[in-house]
C-alpha cells in the first residue's frame, strides 16, 4: 500500500553524523512530524509569513540570524514566530554559530528540537532536501522479486511458491542481477518507479528445498545490484489462468503509486524454462521501447496480404 512516509525529528538525530549535526536541546520535540522537503530560511520568507511552514525544518544561517539580531531583543521571538509559524519541525543553526537567546526561547517554547552545525546553510540544505525528498516519497511494498536483465529491471511477482525466487536464481546464475527477493520496496521518481529491497535482506534468496542463499556470495558481487527502476513486471500464473494472452497484440500494464509500467503474464507449468522466457520478454520489450512490435507487425502483414488477395480476386 502506498502512503507519504511518517518522518519526524528522529530523522535529523538519526543522521546526524552524515549530516554533521550536533543536538543542543531535545525539548519533547521528536515527534514533530516533518512535512515538506524543502528547508525554511526566515530571511527569505516574505512579509507576511510562508504559505506553508508546517512541518518544516528551519535552518539559520549567517542572513538568517543578521536579519533577526537588527531587531529590539524583545521583539526578535514574535518575528521569529511570525515568519515559521506554530508548528516547524525542527531548528538548525548553521556555521557553527551559537544561536541567539530569542531563538533557544522560542525552541522550547514550541517544543522543537535544537540543532548546531559546522556547516554552511546552502551545503547544507541541498543534501537535507535531497534526503527528506526521499523520506518523504510515497511507498508501495510489494511482495516479487526484482532483477536486472539486459539492463532492464524486472519485477517478478504472482502467488507464493509459484517459482519467483528460483527463477530469479537461474537468471543470475545466467549472467543478469538481483536486486531483490520477496519484498521489493517501490518509490516513484518523477515518470519512474524505483525499486529495492529491505536494507541488509535484499541480496538474499529463499529456494524450497535449498533454503536461504546469499547471491553475492554464491556468484560474486557483480551479480546483485542496489537499486533499479523497474521497466517491466512479469507476472508468474497458472497455466490454465485464462488471462494469458496468446497473440501479444494488446499492451497490458500493471500500476503502482501512479506509474503504469508494461506487464506480460507467463504460465507456469513444469518442464517450461520460466527464466528463459523472463530474458525473452526482457529483449522483447527492449525492441517495443525503440518501436519494433512483433506482434503487431505480423498483424499487419497478414492484413496486408489478405487486403491483396481480395483485390486479386475482384
């Protein structure tokens, strides 16, 4: 199921080595859900006040703590207040300046979480943005598998036990990579879903019979990969499912989080080589993204030829 992720200031402790963050004061603030990637700067905000503040984490640099220290300091905590309003996330204080009483009052007046860094706020709200746009981006979870082949990432998927993670290890074992096995965790970037597995689980494979492998172990590193966007789904079905389609003239698409991406539906039953078809649709979709369409070509040459036939026969 897809839903915007809940992000509070745990995030920003969390990663506040990677960030180069240094906590001042917690003040019960770290529940404060985050909501917009972007980051505040109270200089930039027009009269006024932002149209949206909630949920936003504020950063204070040199500008920032200028424009406020011009004001009476009795004044400084309601033109602080009035530019973020009531319900900011977080305050970071950049280039390893200490803030003002005024913005340590108005922290634990609100409850919000009170940062100090090094860095500057430019740096620094480039790489904050970049990870709260991800933390932020809606999920789908689903349960497949998820593999490179020919440089296309396939999302295999269909009912447990169906053969998903034994065909994914014949296809590695061929040459293609894994990038996840059972639960594929879907985000959207712009057009594309990208997909991965659960962070230290994704390289894993559970066979029946074999139990659970490690494919970078079993095949080296080469053979897994972190990430991909998934350009086509497979979906493993029985072989009496009736859905099936025999001609390969309609396009067929499965969706996730807005994103249609193509589908192809492969009966299983045994003695069929399923990874061998897998790298056959994978090479057959290739050619449809450069507008070559077996199907449908034959589809006109028959047209055309029986189109001649009835004039030759008028």
């Amino acid at each position: 199921m897809s839903a915007i992720q809940p992000v509070s200031g745990q995030l920003l402790a969390s990663q506040a080595d990677r960030l180069g963050l240094r906590l001042v004061a917690a003040n019960a603030g770290y529940q404060r859900p985050i909501l917009r990637s972007s980051p505040l700067r109270p200089a930039l905000v027009p009269e006024g006040g932002p149209e949206d503040a909630d949920g936003a984490v504020v950063l204070l640099g040199v500008d920032d703590l200028d424009w406020l220290r011009v004001k009476p300091p009795g004044e400084q905590a309601a033109a602080l207040r009035a530019r973020l309003g009531e319900k900011a996330a977080a305050i970071i204080v950049c280039r390893g300046l200490f803030p003002p009483k005024s913005v340590l009052d108005l922290a634990a007046d609100l409850g919000l979480p009170l940062f100090l860094t090094r860095r500057p706020s430019t740096e620094l709200a480039r790489e904050l943005e970049a990870m709260l746009a991800h933390a932020l981006a809606a999920r789908e979870v689903v349960h497949g598998v998820l593999v490179q082949v020919h440089n296309l990432g396939v999302m295999l998927v269909g009912h447990s036990g169906i053969g998903k993670s034994e065909t994914a290890l014949e296809l590695v074992q061929r040459g293609h990579r894994l990038v996840a096995d059972d639960v594929v965790d879907l985000t959207r970037a712009g057009p594309v879903l990208l997909g991965q597995g659960r962070e230290g689980m994704s390289h894993y494979l559970e066979v029946r019979g074999l139990g659970v492998l490690h494919a970078a172990d079993l095949f080296g590193q080469a053979a897994v990969l972190e990430k991909t966007a998934v350009h086509l789904v497979v979906e493993l079905s029985d072989w009496r499912d009736d859905q099936v389609t025999r001609t390969g003239l309609d396009d067929l698409f499965w969706s996730a989080l807005g994103v249609e991406v193509p589908l192809v539906r492969l009966p299983v039953r045994p003695g069929r080589n399923i990874a061998l078809l897998v790298e056959v649709a994978a090479r057959n979709q290739i050619l449809k993204r450069r507008g070559i369409h077996s199907a449908r070509r034959l589809d006109e040459e028959i047209t055309r030829r029986l189109e001649s036939d009835e004039g030759d026969a008028s």
